[in-house]
C-alpha cells in the first residue's frame, strides 16, 4: 500500500465533508492491516515448537494493548463520521 495522494480541494464544504471521509477510509484501512499483522505475529508465535506460557503471555498482552489502542482510533473516527452524520440531518 503505497502513500495516498492528497490534492487541495476547491475549498467547498462538500468538499471538506468529502476529503474528512476520505481520511477516514484510509485510516480504516491502515487498521485492518495493523490488524492483520498482529493476526500473523499470533500465529508465527503460537506455532513455534518451544513456545513458553510466559511467551504465549507476554503475546497476550501485547495484542491486548494494541487492541485497545485500535478501539480508541475507532471511537475517534466514529466520532468524525457522527459530526457529519447530524449535520447533514439538520439540512435534510
């Protein structure tokens, strides 16, 4: 996944709207692949042979902060969305 190219929009609201859910899109997607990478390391480390409880652990623990930390971008990008969501209520 290469870096997006962003260019300068026509300085509309609509525009503005559009670029803010763009960002957010892209964020999304950033995530699943954190997601996924941390998928993978489970795997690579719950299929080793010598695998200890204190490894198997500390990979718990690891998941779970990385975990939390996705769940606060989310509510975050949730909340970005939710502005725009009442907004546009109140025009309709």
């Amino acid at each position: 996944m290469g870096m997006p190219v962003i260019t300068p929009g026509e300085g509309s609201r609509d525009q503005a709207i559009t670029d803010i859910i763009q960002s957010v899109a892209l964020q999304e997607a950033a995530l699943a692949h954190i997601l996924n990478a941390e998928g993978e390391k489970m795997q690579a480390i719950i299929g080793m042979e010598d695998v200890t409880p204190a490894q198997l652990l500390k990979l718990n623990k690891s998941v779970e902060q990385m975990l939390n930390a996705i769940t606060r971008l989310e509510m975050m990008l949730q909340a970005k969305l939710e502005l725009f969501n009442s907004d546009l209520n109140e025009t309709a």
